[in-house]
C-alpha cells in the first residue's frame, strides 16, 4: 500500500511559504503536537487520515486527511509568523488542485474553521482534504 501521509509531508516539506512559517513543526499520523510543542514556539501542523476508500479497482485510493494549524493565535489579527491561519492559508493555497508523489488530486472537503482545544486552551484551525492517490 502507497504511504499518502509521507507524501504529503515530503510535499509540504517542500513549498516554501509552509516552511517558512511552520519549519520543522509538521507531523504526520498525529491529532495533536507532541508534548514538547507550545504555540508560541510558532505556527504548526498535525495531519491524519480520517478514512478513505479503493475507487474503481485497489490501485485507486481516495483518502480524507483531517489537518490542524496551531499557533499563538488561530485569526489574522497578528503577524503570519504567530498564527495558525497564515500556516493553513499557506497549506491551503499548496494542496488546492496539487499533484504530488502518488497523488493525481488533492482538494479541500472543508474550508478552515477556528476551533479550540479546550484542555490546553490552545486556538487551531481545522480543515479536511481530499486525496486520491495512484499505486503504480
């Protein structure tokens, strides 16, 4: 089976206006940042698929990935480099339409919405895409 979650972090990893906000902080197969992360070492990103299906024979695979931005601040009202919104807007703009290792499509399901983990307090922006993915 084809690893969609590596692809897309090879991807990510490689466009630079996500990795000048995020750097290093991405973590694929994750719901949440690892315990050392805090917001305001700056903006992040955990991303999991959520379930997914074969089309039209087993080499076809449509995935639905769940992704969440962190940061100091989920909203606009400060600098890029704080919040959780300029990571998924950059994100968003890098996956929309995107071709990619094994993906052919990558597009959004569900626009960004704010959100916030209440046992940490912390503010993030949720969104859903979907993938579909070639083996072969």
């Amino acid at each position: 089976m084809i690893n969609i979650t590596q692809d897309i972090y090879e991807y990510l990893s490689g466009v630079a206006p996500v990795v000048a906000l995020a750097g290093s902080r991405m973590w694929g197969d994750r719901n949440t940042p690892p315990k050392t992360y805090r917001p305001n070492d700056g903006p992040a990103m955990c991303f999991a698929a959520r379930g997914g299906r074969p089309d039209y024979d087993a080499r076809v695979l449509r995935v639905s990935y769940k992704f969440k931005f962190y940061g100091s601040t989920a909203v606009t009202d400060k600098s890029p480099q704080l919040n959780a919104c300029g990571l998924y807007s950059a994100t968003h703009d890098a996956l929309q339409d995107a071709i990619f290792g094994h993906v052919r499509y990558a597009g959004a399901e569900l626009i960004g919405q704010q959100i916030e983990e209440f046992a940490l307090n912390w503010p993030y922006i949720l969104a859903f895409y979907e993938l579909v993915a070639i083996d072969g």
